[in-house]
C-alpha cells in the first residue's frame, strides 16, 4: 500500500475510518459531530499504531491503574485524549485524526510526576527513567501515517497537564492550576464549534501532522497526503 499509489484505496481507506468515528473538524462544526473528538482515540490508523499504543497502554496503564485506581486513570486518559484531540481539531482541519497518542501521554504525565514525588522510593531509578524515554521514543516514531494526522505537540500538551493532576493534591493549588486549564479546553472548545482555525495565524503549523517525505507529499490544503511510487 506504500509502495503503489492508489487514491481510491485511500479514499475508502478515510471513508471507513470517518464512519467509524474518526475525527473530522468539518463534521464538529457544520454537523454537530461533537462526539468525534472522544470517538476518534479508540480509533487507530493501522496495526503497527495499534501495537504501539497497546504496548504503551500495558506498560504504564496497568501499573497506574493498580496504584491510583481505574476512576482517576480513566478520567485522567479521556480527558488527556479530549485535550488531544481538541488541538489536533484547532490546527489540522484539511484532514482527518484517529489515534490515542494524546491520552497515553496524558498517562505517561501521570507516571512522569508519580516517579518525581516518589523519587526516593524507587530502587532503579535509571530503569524507570529508560522505560518512560522507550514509551515516548516508539510513540513519536509510531504515530499517525499522513493521511491521518495527529498533531505531535499535543501529546506534550497532555504530558504537562496530567502532570499537574498528579502533584497537586491539595483542593487551593487545584483551584489556582487545574481550574484555569479546564477553562482554556473550554474557550478551545467553543472557538471550535465556531468555525476557529488556528492556521489562519501559523503557516506552517500544519507540518507538525505531516512532514514531507520522498514517500509522501504533505499540503496545507489537501485532504489526503499523496504517497509517490509506482502505478503498479
């Protein structure tokens, strides 16, 4: 599929991934699609972006889940995922995103700020600190291909927030640090649903989803990103 260019395979490709749920900006906005920007995590792009958000998952999802609780873990990955995808809606809108990329670096934020306030505790910390480098290494090698674009720095976005979660326990810090980021989701969010493109004041924003490759093309315009080769 590389190797042979064939938009119609593409076409379908999107097709499918858009009736499943996929994030698509235009549906949001002129539809009232809303429910694309928590559907579209569950959604992934191909086995190998499958496998490496599973391996994430398994190794820092289980041992948060065991020491924090499934309601604190599950509210912390869909509201890292929302975040996610809320961003990748405000600057990639030519193209469609799938992927859970924001919410398990939302979960990585968590065991990220778990190992520094509990630094003390952990016998091997270099072993601890080389599987949190592994995990963001394979899932900054194995995002999105092109015509499913996630905009990269959305991942850091959910990395700081769900930091925050994890350090601030005290009710005054949440309400000087959490609340106020809570807000700004919500100006994204209606900024979104009134048509807002974060594009129109960066150029070049859009090459954070897709970076040109002699595999591919990547246009701030086009729905689908072209993967050269041969015709057969």
């Amino acid at each position: 599929m590389i190797a042979v260019r064939t938009e119609t395979v593409f076409h379908v490709y999107i097709l499918r991934l858009e009736k499943m749920g996929a994030l698509d900006v235009s549906k949001v906005v002129h539809r009232h699609q809303g429910w694309r920007l928590i559907t579209c995590i569950w959604l992934h792009a191909g086995v190998l972006h499958l496998l490496a958000n599973m391996l994430s998952l398994l190794v820092i999802g289980i041992r948060l889940e065991q020491e924090f609780g499934f309601v604190r873990i599950g509210l912390l990955y869909l509201i890292s995922g929302f975040g996610g995808s809320l961003l990748s809606a405000l600057f990639i809108q030519s193209s469609i995103s799938v992927g859970a990329s924001g919410a398990l670096f939302g979960l990585l934020g968590g065991m990220l700020s778990e190992l520094i306030t509990n630094w003390t505790m952990y016998v091997n910390k270099v072993a601890a600190l080389l599987t949190l480098v592994v995990i963001i290494v394979i899932q900054s090698g194995c995002g999105d291909p092109p015509t499913c674009g996630q905009l990269r720095s959305h991942w850091w976005l959910s990395l700081w927030f769900s930091s925050w979660l994890f350090v601030l326990d005290q009710a005054s810090v949440w309400m000087e640090e959490v609340i106020p980021i809570l807000n700004r989701f919500t100006f994204g969010l209606v900024l979104l649903l009134h048509g807002y493109d974060a594009n129109d004041h960066c150029s070049w924003c859009h090459y954070l989803s897709c970076v040109p490759t002699s595999r591919w093309k990547c246009g701030a315009k086009s729905i689908f990103c072209l993967v050269s080769g041969s015709d057969n």
